[in-house]
C-alpha cells in the first residue's frame, strides 16, 4: 500500500513565522529619527490672504536662501518676525542677500488687499539692496474659479 | 518558612506584542498630518539698482493700466488710445504682441491704491503668455 500522497509530505523545520520581536524598535526608532531631523521654523501665525495665480510655480531654492517678507494689508512689513520699517528694508535685506552669496530669493508675501503703493516700495528697497530675485506668492488658482471672475 | 516563599501568579512581563502596531501607528499618524509649507509663487527679477536708465522706442512697449477697480486699459507706445480689456483677453493680446514684435515690454503701471491682486492678475496672464520683458511700475498721473 502506498503512502498517502507518496511521501512527499515531510514538513519543513525552518519557522514559518516572521520574527515580531525587533518591529517596535524600528518603529520608534523611525519615529524618534524623524522627530530629531524635523526642524521647525518659527513664525507667528498671518492671517493673510494671498492672490491667486493660474501660473503659480513651485520655487526649486533651497530654504536657507529663501527670505521671507510679509506685506500685511495696513502696509506692515515683516521680515523674519520683525516688524521693519519700510524705509529700513534695504539695510536690513542688504547683509542677509551678502550673507547668503548673491543667491538670495526674497518671497514676497502680500495680502491680496494690499494697495500696490506698499508693494511698489517694498521692491524698491530690495532693488536698493540689490536683492533682485524675487517671488510673489500666491495661492494656485483653477480655470473653474477663474470663470467667476 | 515555606509560607513566605509563594510565588506570584501574575505575570511580570510588559506585554510587548502590540508594541509595534503602536510605534506605527503614531509614525502614520505624523506622517499624513505634517503639511509642507511650499515655496511657490509667480517670480520675476527685478531690474537692478545700478542699472542705467535706458531708453527705450515707445514702439517697443504696451502699457497696461491697472486701475482701482482692478480694470484694466492697454496703451500702446505712442498712440494715447486706450482699450479697455479684460483678464480673459491679456493672454491672447500678449501672445499676438510678442508674435509681432519679440523685443516687446510689457509695462504695467498699478494705481498706487489699486489691491496687490489686480496686479498679480495681470502679471498671471502675462506669464501666461510668455512675456519675458515685464517691468512693475507704480502708475503715478
């Protein structure tokens, strides 16, 4: 009489298991290295509304050569969470676009109410610092809400 | 003496089995709700200060002028005519301008208390139709 299933049926002895033990350490390992090489930049929170733009492109620079000013809608002016004086942007852009290695990208951060006249002075300070590549940022506009307008 | 020796039942082991699903579980957590703030926005150079004012043929450029209501008027070079046009139309306009005449600038003057959109919008179309000479004026009458 043959065997059931011709003797084929020697089991393996290798474990069928995977080894469970080591996953939480990895888990928080990756946590806790993402936690570590997170940085955050602080800014206080601007309740701004930026223009919208069809053509809005994603910046390619990387971040530390990206200055950031805000235009608030009473013609504020913030550079890095300072408020600066309009009068005073130029010298205070002036060392940073040094410091930086003439790569200095200014984001121009303006309320979309804004009047121009602010805008207007803030790139004349910056060309007065030489600072001339610059963005002004919007928000990506689709061709649906374009039609309303 | 053999009283005190009674071995506890419970357990003394941290259960560690779940471990894993926890440390994961917060790893996704953290992933799906960190936004990246972008850098994005619509560039342009400005012209540097030491740059010599250069003149420049009135036939070479096409004045935009924003106004306060955010309407824009085209005037070109020497002809005071204006032509009231909207958003919609820049595009078309400027493409047509560049095809005719590649050293074209596009001029746009705002209204010193026009909002900072009707400039953007203009600046949108404009970028939109590859308009590579752009100058931002303040529109001073």
């Amino acid at each position: 009489m043959a065997k059931k299933g011709g003797g084929f049926e020697r089991k393996s002895k290798a474990a069928s298991e995977i080894p469970t033990a080591s996953m939480a350490d990895i888990a928080f390992l990756l946590l806790i290295f993402f936690m570590v090489s997170t940085t955050f930049r602080r800014e206080q929170p601007r309740h701004l509304a930026f223009p919208t733009a069809e053509k809005t492109q994603k910046m390619d620079e990387k971040r530390k050569n990206i200055l950031h000013l805000w235009i608030e809608p009473n013609g504020d002016v913030y550079i890095n969470d300072a408020r600066v004086p309009m009068e005073q942007v130029g010298e205070v852009v002036l060392p940073l676009y040094r410091a930086s290695e003439r790569a200095l990208l200014v984001s121009i951060r303006g309320d979309r109410d804004v009047p121009y006249r602010f805008v207007n002075s803030v790139t004349e300070e910056l060309r007065s610092a030489n600072a001339v590549r610059v963005f002004f940022h919007t928000d990506l506009e689709s061709r649906l809400t374009r039609a309303r307008r | 003496m053999a009283l005190l020796k009674r071995k506890s039942k419970v357990s003394d082991e941290i259960p560690t089995a779940s471990m894993a699903d926890i440390a994961f579980l917060l790893l996704i957590f953290f992933l799906t709700t960190t936004v990246f703030e972008e850098e994005k926005g619509l560039p342009i150079v400005l012209p540097e200060a030491s740059a010599m004012e250069q003149a420049v043929s009135q036939s070479n450029i096409i004045h935009f002028l924003v106004q306060v209501d955010g309407a824009v008027v085209i005037r070109r070079g020497e002809s005071q005519a204006e032509q009231v046009v909207s958003y919609s139309e820049i595009e078309g306009i400027m493409r047509q301008e560049i095809a005719n005449n590649p050293r074209i600038i596009a001029a746009v003057k705002t209204d010193p208390n026009s909002p900072y959109r009707h400039m953007i919008n203009v600046l949108d179309e404009l970028q939109k139709a590859n308009a590579e000479r752009v100058s931002l004026q303040l529109w001073e009458r």
